[in-house]
C-alpha cells in the first residue's frame, strides 16, 4: 500500500539551549556540539531516499539542516510556519528569569495550557494553526515520498499530536511530547488513513557524540 513517510526532526543544541534559555522566534545559531549533531543526523539520513526538506527560516533549524541538503542535493524550502512556538515578553531569558519576572506566563506554559497566548507571543492553539496547515500542505505535495521537516521541540510535539488525532476533542487534555536536540520522529501516513508511529526522540544515530 502507497505510504508517505513523515520525519519530524529538531535542530541541534543552540546556544540558546546551552545556556539554558527560551528560543522562542529568537534566531540563536547552533553551539559547537549542535553542528556535530547536525552532521550526524544529516549522515544517518542520508540514505533514506528523502524527496523533500523542509526547515523552520529560524537560523538553529536551518543550520541543522543544511548538511542533510548537501548530502542529498536537496533544496530546503524554508517557513515561518514552522517555528518554535513564540514565548513574547520571555524570549531570551532563562527559565528561571521567566518564572521570577513573568511568573503568570510562565505558570501557562508549563502547565500546557493550550489556548492562553502569551504576552507577545502565541498560544498553542495559533502555532498548531501554522505548523499543520503547512504540514498537511507539504505532505500532498509529497505523496508516496520521504520529507524531513526541521523543526523545535513544542513544534514537533503538536505536529506529532496532529498527525496521531489527538488534537480534534473541543477539550484537550495537557500532553508533551519530549524531543531532545536532533532527536527524530518517524511516522508513515498510508493511503488509506492509517497512521503508523515509527518512533519517537530517535536518538540512537547520536551515540558516541
């Protein structure tokens, strides 16, 4: 049966994530151990016969990208559709400065809940609005083929609710999905509607870094 294979992959350790900090829609570009996390993972899927690329315009995803493109002489068509969510007045400070200095925005965001926007930000409900329907887009462009899409943890998590359903009840229970720096998500959607997840936070092509 015809199937369409989904990889969601997050970008490499930024600097940001060094230090400990909210990335939001701030470009902050990959550390050192990001760009040898972006060489791994672009080797590792080298051979997977990709059809397409797709990265979030943010510089961290991008430069995450960027090898696998060299590797397979794919272009990476790039999106603001896919950025990490936008966290407004928090951007740029550290988890513990978010709580001391904005303690009701941050009290939301970890507690996921899923309609409040943030000061100067966005709220879940609008980043699943962007992400999906570029997403959706991208994969009837691509059926039958292999597209990687580079991306952010909270991106990644409601892309991977979105694909599995689990994001149409009118009432949604608080659910994460944790990706690690370069981890990958698999999913085969087939022709029929049937999905199948392959993997979740696939690090295993990390090992040894």
């Amino acid at each position: 049966m015809n199937a369409t294979r989904v990889l969601l992959i997050r970008h490499g350790q930024s600097e940001g994530n060094a230090e400990g900090r909210f990335g939001g829609h701030t470009a902050t570009p990959l550390s050192l151990r990001g760009r040898l996390q972006a060489e791994a993972t672009a080797l590792a899927l080298s051979s997977e016969n990709l059809t397409a690329i797709y990265s979030s315009d943010l510089s961290r995803a991008i430069e995450t990208a960027m090898p696998l493109a060299r590797l397979t002489g794919l272009d990476v068509e790039q999106t603001d559709a896919f950025r990490e969510r936008g966290v407004g007045v928090m951007e740029g400070l550290t988890f513990e400065e978010a709580a001391a200095e904005h303690p009701e925005e941050y009290a939301a965001l970890i507690r996921r809940d899923f309609e409040h926007i943030l000061l100067g930000g966005e709220s879940y409900r609008q980043m699943l609005k962007r992400a999906a329907d570029k997403l959706d887009q991208a994969i009837a462009r691509n059926r039958g083929g292999r597209l990687a899409v580079f991306s952010h943890t909270g991106t990644i998590c409601i892309l991977a609710l979105h694909l599995m359903g689990a994001l149409n009840a009118p009432e949604l229970r608080p659910v994460w999905i944790s990706t690690a720096n370069c981890g990958i998500a698999r999913f085969e959607l087939r022709s029929d509607g049937f999905v199948r997840v392959l993997a979740l936070n696939d690090t295993r092509h990390l090992e040894g870094l």
